[in-house]
C-alpha cells in the first residue's frame, strides 16, 4: 500500500513539474510573441540592432502613451494566457483532464516557437546578425578615413548652417512621375524644394535620397550617421556606453568640427532630447545648446503639464526656431542649428491644427503633407532673412519610415531612400548631369562642402563628399555589398565606441569579472613551479594585450614575475610558469598586472589570488 502512495507520489511530483515547466515556456513564448507582435505591428520592418540599441538607451522622452500602449498589447495578454492555463491545470481535481491541459498547453507552445521562429525571426533579420557577429568584417576599418588624417580648409567667411533632419521622411512619399512610389504625390512642396536645389539627382527628374544601411535606421542612428559618417551599432554585452562620458569619444563628428571653428551650436527638438542619447552625443560632440522640450517648460515657451504625441507639435518647434535664429543671426560667431521634426513619426504621425483631409482617413499622408507644407513655408521663412545669403540650408530625412501599412504596397523592387535637399549650398556637383548612388553616410563630408569647406580626399568617416568626382562606396562596391559588410560585426567600430583615455569604471567591471578567473594550475612543491592561468575574455570591452604574474612571499620582500602568453590550445586565457624554487615557503598571493589594450596604460593589482 506504501508502495503504491509512493508510486502515485511521484507520478504526481512528475507531472507537477511537468505543469509548473510548461507554464514557464507558455509565460515565454507568450511574452517573445505578444511583445514581438506588438513591435511588428507598431513599427513595421525594423531590425535588431535597433532593438537592440534602445534597450541600452535611457527610455526616458518616450512618447506620450507608447509604453502604454506596449502594456496593453504586448504585456497584458500574457498574464490572461499564463492565468488562463493555471486556472485550468490547477482548479480541476480530474488528473486526466489536467494531463490534456498540460498537454495541450504544451503543443501551443511548441507551435507558438515555430510561428516565432518563422515571422518573428526572420523579420527581425535575427539569423543575419548572428551571423554578421559571428562574421568579422574589415570593411569600416578598410575604409574609414579619420577626420584627423584630413586637412579641413574653411572659408575665410563662415558660412552658418541650419540642420533639418525631417522625421521618417523619404523619397518615396512622392509620386512616380517624380522618383516616388505613391500614385499622388503626398510631399509636392518638399519635392519641388528637392528639384529647385540639390539632391544629386543629376539630369534625372526624378528624386534622389540617401541609402539607409544597417545602424543608420533609426533617429538617433542617422543623426549620428549623417554627422559622423558612421553607423550606430552597439555591441551586446560589450556596451560601455553606461559607464562613459562621452558618445563614441573615439571620433570627431561635425559638431567637434564646427565647435573647433568657433560656432554656436543649438539643438531642437520638441521631444526629451535624453531619448535615444541623443542629448549625450550632441553635449559631448560639439557643446550644444539643447533646447528640446524639457527647455520649452523651463523657459515658460509652454505650459508645464502641456504635452501632445512625443512632446509639442512641429509648428512649435518652427516658430521657436524662428526667434532662436533671429537670436543667433545678431551674434558675431557663425552659427549651427540643427531641428528636428516629429509629427510624422510613426504609428500614424501627430494630427495637428495646420492638418488637412487631404487623403481622405489615410491619417499618415495627411500628416506627412502637412510637414511637407510647413518646412516649406519655415525654408520660405528663411529665405526672406538677411542672414540667408551666408547661410546653407539641409533637408534631411533621418530615416525610413516604420510605420507598418503606408508602404505596405510598394512594389519590393523599389528602393527606398530617406530624404535629401541641400539649399543654397557654396558648391556645386563636380558632374552635374550624374545621378548619384549614395547613402545617409555621405552626408557628412558633403555637409561640409556644402559649406564652402575644402576637404582633402573628399572623404571623412564612410562618407564621399557628393559634389566632388569621388566615388561613394555604394558606388564603388555596390548597394547589396556595402549593406552585407555593415551588418557584420566590426571590431574596429567597437574600438570607435569605448577609447576613453581614463576608463576607471571599465577597469572597475574588469576587477570584477577577473575575480574568478585567476586559476593555479599547479602548484608543485618539489621543483618549486607555479602554473598560473587568468581569464582574458570578458563582458566588459577591455581585453589585455599582455599580462604578467607576480608571487609574492608571505614575510617577505621578494617577489617572482613572469610574462603571461596566450595558451596555445585556447587563446582566451593567458599562462605562465613562476619558479618560487629559492623561496622558504610556497604561500603567498599572486598578483596579476594588465596592460589595456585601449590606451596602453598599465594597471596593477587588478586581481590577486592566494597559494596556500
């Protein structure tokens, strides 16, 4: 009878388990799926490293009811699966009946991971950037031109700039007639602004805009591109970015560019401008004044509890620029305003009081062509001023958009570029009937041209400067190949990211991790040899390129130092031999010294350990 209690016992203890395990793969497939599904719903075709990147950003500015929104969509419904299936399983008091729950449940789950791996994975392009990290790519390093490496030659006259990246927008909101892939042309003003100035189209009526490659496809990734001539790309679990100062202090952008000029340089935008890091890179690159929404509040611009989609509309943000560039004009130094737009973010853009029904319940268009109106009247506005005839004006779309249905039935063939207009720039294309095959990366160096700036090589970061015969790399090694290389990982970009000259908190991270990964092999007592092994692998980006052991006796002075090699058999460690043969006692701590492969600077007792 015992027997049989015990029996059932652990048949019951089995299926317990069972249950409790099935729950805990229903709670993840659900919470992968609701929140995969919710973002793909949202957002469209985006990629990881997107993803990826805003999850190491602060999500403070975030527009008003997205994580919201997120909760109700993509959280909610978990815990109505994950409480349906424990109400089920646990309620019945039939054993058979909780057996098919279970069962059951566990069948959801298996197909849920196969519909995940099918629309979710492969959407999210997952597989390619396993694949890329696994893959080292030298193309950025082969091809970056340091802005340090170039002779720079500024007009004696400094030309001012006015920065305008227009949130999501793209050439293909116009009509076919005119490049675009809609059969009505929902930007007509922003076209017309294109054809009259300079989009590099050449002879070609047809509009031309900058290629969105891999880490340039979201906000704060193509201002960074379009001002560094590089793409954002963090790389998971060797993101320092917490622990810096400084965004990528490894470069000099525009903004350090024009801040060695002598200009004053504004940012503004009607979002938090800590979102995305955008107010860390553009503090750190170029000291600029941020007058983002935050700014708006604390200067009685509006009101403290006023707020509309990410913060105030677009026809706040002109007219506040149009007195902050009044400001600016009456001052002696050249300056820099860069803008920011955002009504036509996604999903759907921001409705305000300038917008029209034009396209009927197709909100997104309305929205776009009313942005389209108002940066054309603000360039208008612009125009009309004195300061105008020293002035360079860029239009630019930060990216592509992400709202999931406005492009939904655009042929696959077309593609897609973001935005490009350069007005009243001080040069002009070196082949003026060429079209141009470029990308948002370009625009850096060209910025500069546009500028009256004399640039040696006509290169700066990935970028080509566009008015000169140069090639861009799209050019040179083609569309396919270029977006294949940057969706690698790069060592180098990594490099970029984290050469901070004083890493104290890195080093603190490694003290950390090397805390278990100092080893003593051996230690043999007859011949007096010491085999020691330390960890050289780890989270935190800073690998040392040598090491070396130090032993020292316990009551004693003396010490034993040898110079630790990579292990033959797996190079993630560094070993070593300490010959403590003369030495009264074998008991002591050994020390491991490092020299950081990022500065050179050595650093002692990172991490000590004890033979005993």
């Amino acid at each position: 009878m015992q027997t049989g209690n015990a029996l059932q016992m652990k048949k019951k203890g089995v299926w317990q388990g069972l249950a409790v395990l099935t729950g805990f793969l229903l709670f993840l497939v659900s919470f992968i799926g609701f929140g995969a599904l919710w973002g793909l719903t949202t957002w469209g075709e985006i990629d990881i490293d997107e993803i990826i990147f805003q999850l190491q950003m602060p999500l403070e500015g975030t527009g008003n009811g997205m994580l919201l929104d997120y909760a109700v969509k993509g959280i909610l419904p978990v815990f109505f699966v994950v409480g349906a299936y424990i109400l089920l399983a646990v309620r019945s008091r039939n054993s058979r009946y909780r057996m098919r729950v279970v069962a059951g449940c566990l069948a959801a789950v298996l197909l849920s991971v196969v519909l995940i791996r099918r629309y979710v994975w492969e959407r999210l392009h997952v597989e390619e950037w396993f694949a890329g990290q696994a893959d080292q790519s030298m193309f950025i390093q082969d091809n970056y031109v340091s802005t340090a490496d170039v002779k720079l030659t500024f007009p004696e006259q400094k030309r001012n700039l006015i920065y305008i990246y227009l949130e999501s927008m793209e050439v293909t909101f116009a009509d076919r007639d005119s490049g675009g892939a809609f059969p009505e042309n929902v930007i007509p003003e922003l076209t017309a602004l294109a054809r009259d100035n300079e989009d590099f189209s050449g002879s070609s009526d047809a509009l031309n805009g900058g290629i969105v490659y891999v880490g340039t496809s979201f906000t704060t990734g193509g201002m960074f591109a379009q001002t560094t001539g590089l793409p954002l790309k963090i790389s998971i679990g060797k993101n320092n970015m917490d622990t810096q100062e400084s965004f990528f202090p490894g470069i000099k952008g525009l903004g350090d560019i024009l801040q060695e000029e002598g200009y004053k340089q504004v940012l503004m935008i009607g979002s938090n401008a800590t979102f995305g890091g955008r107010r860390l890179y553009y503090r750190e690159h170029g000291d600029f004044e941020i007058d983002d929404y935050l700014y708006a509040k604390e200067q009685g611009w509006i009101p403290e509890d006023y707020k509309v989609f990410w913060g105030y509309e677009d026809e706040k943000l002109f007219a506040f620029a149009k007195k902050r560039l009044t400001e600016m004009a009456a001052e002696d130094a050249p300056f820099h305003l860069t803008l920011l737009t955002v009504d036509t973010h996604f999903e759907d853009g921001y409705v305000c009081r300038l917008c029209k029904d034009e396209f009927g319940e197709n909100q997104y268009a309305n929205v776009i062509a009313c942005s389209s109106r108002q940066v054309a009247a603000f360039v208008d506005w612009i125009r009309k001023q004195d300061f105008f005839e020293n002035t360079t004006v860029i239009l630019a779309g930060d990216h592509t958009t992400m709202d999931k249905d406005f492009c939904a039935e655009i042929d696959s063939s077309y593609r897609r570029k973001a935005y490009v207009a350069y007005i009243n720039a001080a040069a002009q294309p070196a082949d003026p009937a060429k079209t141009r095959t470029y990308a948002t990366l370009d625009a850096f160096p060209t910025t500069l041209a546009a500028l009256g700036v004399q640039i040696e090589g006509n290169r700066l970061g990935l970028g080509t400067n566009l008015f000169s015969e140069k090639e861009t790399l799209s050019e040179k090694y083609g569309d396919y190949y270029e977006r294949v290389e940057l969706g690698k990982r790069s060592a180098f970009l990594e490099y970029l990211e984290k050469t901070d000259d004083s890493p104290e908190v890195l080093l603190e991270r490694l003290q950390t991790q090397m805390k278990n990964a100092l080893q003593i092999d051996s230690c043999d007592s007859a011949t007096g040899k010491v085999r020691i092994r330390v960890k050289n692998d780890f989270d935190s980006g800073l690998k040392a390129e040598s090491m070396e052991a130090q032993y020292r006796e316990n009551g004693s002075s003396a010490v034993s130092t040898v110079l630790l090699e990579p292990d033959p058999d797996d190079g993630t460690w560094m070993v070593g031999t300490l010959d403590v043969s003369g030495w009264k006692t074998k008991k002591g701590e050994v020390i491991i010294n490092a020299t950081l492969e990022t500065n050179g600077k050595k650093y002692e007792n990172v991490v000590s350990g004890h033979l005993e």
